[in-house]
C-alpha cells in the first residue's frame, strides 16, 4: 500500500514536470552593445560628461558599423562640445562630417565646429571660417546667414561696431531673394532686442549716419528707438520724427511691418506736438527786425495753444557764436524757420543740415529752391510779377522802360523784369543803366535815355514809346532820379519800384508832386482788412502790443503754417514735402499769401501800393490812369502852345523892326 501511493506520486511529480514552461536561456550580449545602450541611457538623459566617456570608448572599438559609427562620432562630438571639450568636439565633429557629409547642411553643426575651432586654435580661425562659409554660395543661405549673424555677434561683443555692420551688409548684399532680406531683418532685430538701450547707444558714435536708411543701420536704429521708448515713452515726441523719417525713407523690404509698429505707437502713445525752431538774428545788427518776428511767432503759438493744438516754438539767436552746433543737437525739431541772413544759410548748407530738415527760409532767394530748401520771404521775381500784373491787367499797358543802377541789385532786377515783360507779351521799349553813385551824370543820361533834342523847344523832343519806367534802386536815390524826368517834361509816366520803395516810405518826406503816379509792392498793409490780419491785430492790441507790421505778420504766419502742415517729411524727400506744398491753400494770411509750385518754388502775390501824402494805400487803377490822361492832355495843351508861341515869334520880331 505504502509502495503504491509512493508510485503514484511520482508519477504525479513526472506529469507535472511534463507540463512545466520549458526556461530559455539568453544569448550573450557583446561588450559593444553593452556600451551601446548605457551610452544611449546617458545620452538620453543628457548627461553630456557620461554620454563623452562612453561614445569615446566605442570610438575605439574596431568593427563597428557605418551606422554605428555615424552615431558614435555624432554624440561623441555633441557631447564633448557641451561639456566643453573642444578639442573632442573638433575631432569628432570633424569625423562625423567625413562619414556622413549631409551633416554639414545644417547649421548647428557648423555653429559648434566654429565655437570649438574658435576655442581650441583661435579667434582668427573662427572668424576666417565664419568668413567663408558667408561667401560660400553652394551653402543653403540661412548657413551663410547665421555665420553672418555670429560673426557680427562676435564683433559687437567686442565693441567693433563697424567691423559688426561691415559683415551684415556683406551678407544682405549677397542676398538673392526678397525672402532673405526679410529674413535678416528679422534676425538682426531679434538679436538687438536682448540688449538694453545703453548698450546700444554705445555703437551710435562709431557708426557711419549717412547709410542711416540702409540695412543694417535702419534696422539697429529702429530697434534702439523702440527699446528707448519701451523704457521711457516720455521720449515719444523726440523720437516720433525719427521713426516716422525711417519708416518711410529707411530702405526696409518688410516696410509692411515697421509701418504697423509705428501705427501702434501713435495708438498707444498719440500724435506728438509739431516742434519748430526760428532761426533769428537777437543782438545784432538785425536784432530789432528777429525780434519783431519773434512776437509775431509768439501771438501765434499763444493761438494755438488756445485753439487745442500741440505745437511746441524753440528760438535760436544766430548771432550768439555756437547757435549751429546747439541746433545740430536739436533731434525732434519738425520744420525750420530762418535763417534771416544769406551768411548763417551758408553755414547750414555747408554743414549739410538743410538736407536732414525742411528749411522755410526768411530770405529773398536760395539756390535750388525747392530741393536744398524752400522759401517762406517775397523774392524779386514776385515784386516784379506783381507790378506787371497790375500795369498790364489793370491799366492796360503794353510797352515798359528798365532804368536801373550800375549794380548787382540793379542787375538782377533788371533781368527779371525783362523776362517777366517777355512771358507777359509785353515790350520793354527802352533800357538803361545809371551810375548809382554819379548823381551829377543823371541828368545827361536821363536825356539821352528819352531822347532829348532840345531843352530849349521841348516840342520837339519825341514822346517816349513806353507808357512807365522800372527803376529798381533805394527810395533815397530815385527821390533824385525822378525829378529827372520832370525836368524833360514826362510827368505822365508811372514810375514803378521794387518794395524797397514801401519799407522805406515815409509821407513827411516824400514830395508828391513826383511821386503821385508811382507803384510799388508789399507784403504787409495796415489798412488792408483780411480775416487772417484782422485777427493779428486784434491779438497785439489784446495783449498790448502795439500793431503789427511785415515782420510781426511774417512770424505769426510762419508759426500758424508750420502748425498747421505738422511734421513734414525730410528734407531729403524734397518731392513729398513739394506736394504737401502745392496742395496748401486754405490758410488766412495776415501778410499776401504765399503759394508754392509743384516744384516747391514759392510765389507771393503782393499788394501793390502807390505813394500819397496820407501813406501808402492800395494802388487805385481809375486814379492812376485818370491822372495819367490829365497830364498827357496838359503836356499837349503846354506844348501846342509852346509851338505856336515859338512861331509867333518872329512875326513880332519882323513887325517891331
């Protein structure tokens, strides 16, 4: 019995045995592949000391697969470069690329070959592979782009500035694509966000201005401006014209994207005040006539102010030595008015500023009008034009006579009458010149100039084939010159003067009788009632200042034109300011409007005066030319007479014999 459970339960224990799970028993792993996965662990987990150790181990190993060997040097060179074994890194970068080339499509391994190299055989061999890759034209361009940005990093670290934009314009001109360009201007704008505004500002002096709107300067420029006024938006009024001058002048490709930002800063921040600056003479031989513009620009911005509008007036006195270098300084300045004196334009032509901002010049010509700066003063050609103007259209004269002086003055008038008469249609019938300063030769060439045969029977004389004589010289010596003509009996002539006549004027001490048929020109007439200089004289009177006269008027308009055009574009953009110009019509004057061409050449259509005994008024066609037939119906009646005596004459004489 014993022996048959015994029995039993081995067989139990064999049935059993039978169904059990057979053990299988692994194959060896090689020590190679051990390695292979602990470096994997490590690599994955970025442990960058571990992972170098081990991938350095493999790269020893003999029979090693292409595959295997790709990624051994790979990790080995990656590793190494952030554990910062360059020398490793070099190596095995370096291998890497031998055994599998497409590595070198990309940029991170050129970005720490090139830091390795730079760390193991020097800064020249970091620049000078950075160097070519740039010029490497087989290279994808966002390579040759980020070697251009790291090289450029690398200068600007070290503060060579210009050796920084040096290398960025060499790469944006080797750019073939609009989609590049974009490219680096939004690379270099990312790059210079990092960097607080001082730092930035620290390149301004060892940077070239005159490549301001090209890249890469538009772009540095624009990204310091917006970080300044990240950190300060009080800069906003000075920096607005800088923006707004780059975002339309700068030769950006996105154009797109800083006029957005800019729009986003006017959202944010508002239109800032237009900033003027005059330009005038205050302790000086002229000082009397600056400050009268001074407070005719003062009542002006005390106006605007009161009617809401933002508008800030800077004064700079050009007779105080240095007022050119303190201008220069001036950064948020929106138009110019001045200078008064041809010597102080000089100085700002030849310092080049008339070319960075709109210049409204008070003089009576520049050269280039309208390109190297504009005009904002009467100019001989618009006294000139107006006198035609009125003696052709109003009293309906067709032939003219130039008398002037033997001087530059004199000259220049003289010309621009003759061109004006010919673009009128009009004859000049006669032309002369005088010595200015040989008062006693006057009277000789007076006559011959009318054609004098006789004194003695005027009669006889020849009435002049003009109907009024421009004499452009000073009021002081045509008061000698006019008389003159009197003398040979040509009264009823109209004798027209340049507005020298006008300034200098003064009833007390003119002698009518000469004068009563005489024009001259103005921009500014007390009696003259307009919107624009009723206002100018209701302001003086208000706040006790007296009346107001041509200079006072060209103050008060300049600021209210300067207010009301805002901020104009550069100068440079001479165009657009001349459109913005010819499109401006629709201010109330208090002086005789001035207009500008398409070309931004300014014109004034002046009032025309004549000269009485109760001052200057606006010249009155019906008496002129009323006048005119009373004295030439005189002078024909005296000289009829004359004849008829002179004949008579001998009769009496043969009757008394």
């Amino acid at each position: 019995m014993i022996l048959l459970r015994l029995s039993a339960l081995s067989l139990l224990v064999l049935i059993l045995c039978g169904c059990a799970e057979k053990k299988v028993i692994p194959e060896p792993v090689s020590p190679r592949e051990s390695l292979m996965q602990q470096a994997a662990v490590y690599w994955d987990r970025e442990d960058y000391a571990q992972s170098q150790e081990l991938y350095q181990r493999l790269s020893r190993m003999p029979e090693l697969s292409s595959r295997q060997q790709i990624i051994v040097e790979q990790r080995l060179g990656i590793s190494a470069y952030y554990s910062h074994d360059h020398q490793t890194a070099l190596t095995a970068l370096d291998r890497w690329r031998q055994l599998d080339p497409p590595a070198a499509r990309f940029w991170q391994w050129h970005e720490m070959y090139s830091s390795s190299l730079k760390h193991v055989e020097g800064k020249e061999a970091f620049h000078r592979y950075l160097s070519e890759l740039v010029r490497d034209m087989d290279l994808d361009f966002k390579i040759r782009e980020k070697a251009a940005l790291t090289l450029a990093e690398f200068h600007f670290h070290r503060s060579r500035y210009p050796e920084a934009m040096s290398v960025l314009e060499r790469i944006h001109a080797l750019a073939a694509t609009e989609e590049e360009q974009i490219s680096l201007e939004e690379s270099l704008g990312e790059f210079l966000e990092q960097f607080p505004a001082a730092r930035l500002e620290k390149a301004i002096p060892f940077l070239d201005r005159e490549k301001l709107n090209l890249y890469p300067l538009n772009v540095f420029f624009w990204s310091l401006y917006s970080i300044q006024l990240e950190d300060d938006p009080s800069l906003w009024e000075a920096l607005w014209p800088k923006l707004s001058q780059l975002s339309r002048q700068g030769e950006f490709v996105d154009r797109a994207r800083y006029l957005q930002e800019l729009e986003d800063w006017l959202d944010k921040l508002g239109t800032p005040a237009a900033e003027i600056v005059l330009l005038l003479p205050l302790s000086g031989q002229f000082s009397s006539t600056g400050w009268k513009i001074l407070r005719g620009a003062g009542i002006a911005h005390w106006e605007s102010i009161l009617n809401g509008s933002r508008v800030r007036v800077r004064v700079l006195n050009t007779d105080e030595q240095g007022w050119l270098e303190t201008f220069q300084e001036m950064d948020s300045i929106s138009i110019v008015g001045g200078p008064l004196s041809r010597d102080a334009w000089q100085q700002i032509v030849s310092s080049g500023l008339n070319r960075k901002k709109p210049f409204f010049t008070f003089l009576p010509s520049i050269e280039d009008e309208g390109i190297s700066g504009w005009r904002f003063f009467t100019s001989p050609r618009d006294q000139v034009r107006s006198l035609i103007d009125k003696a052709v259209s109003d009293l309906g004269f067709t032939d003219f006579a130039i008398f002037y002086p033997e001087d530059d003055f004199g000259r220049t008038f003289a010309q621009i009458f003759w061109e004006e008469a010919s673009s009128k249609g009009v004859r000049i019938s006669g032309l002369q010149s005088y010595p200015g300063n040989e008062p006693q030769r006057w009277n000789s060439i007076v006559s011959s100039f009318l054609g004098v045969k006789s004194t003695d029977r005027p009669y006889l004389n020849p009435n002049p084939d003009f109907q009024a004589v421009f004499i452009p010289d000073s009021l002081y010596r045509v008061k000698g010159l006019i008389p003159q003509f009197f003398y040979f009996d040509q009264n009823q002539l109209v004798f027209m003067g340049p507005m020298l006549w006008s300034q200098a004027f003064s009833p007390d001490t003119l002698e009518q009788q000469y004068f009563s048929l005489s024009m001259t020109t103005g921009a500014w007439l007390a009696e003259h009632q307009t919107p624009g200089s009723s206002r100018l004289k209701s302001l003086m009177k208000d706040t006790l200042q007296g009346d107001p006269d041509l200079w006072v008027a060209l103050g008060y308009d300049f600021v209210k034109f300067a207010a009301g055009l805002g901020t104009l574009p550069p100068a440079e953009e001479h165009d657009q300011v001349n459109e913005l110009l010819s499109a401006n019509r629709h201010m109330e004057w208090s002086m005789a409007p001035v207009y500008w061409c398409e070309q931004g050449r300014a014109y004034q259509n002046l009032h025309v005066f004549q000269m009485n005994r109760a001052g200057l008024s606006l010249a009155d066609p019906e008496y002129i030319s009323s006048l005119v037939l009373i004295r030439e119906a005189r002078k024909a009646h005296w000289m009829e007479r004359l004849r008829e005596k002179d004949e008579a004459e001998p009769e009496r004489r043969a009757e008394q014999e």
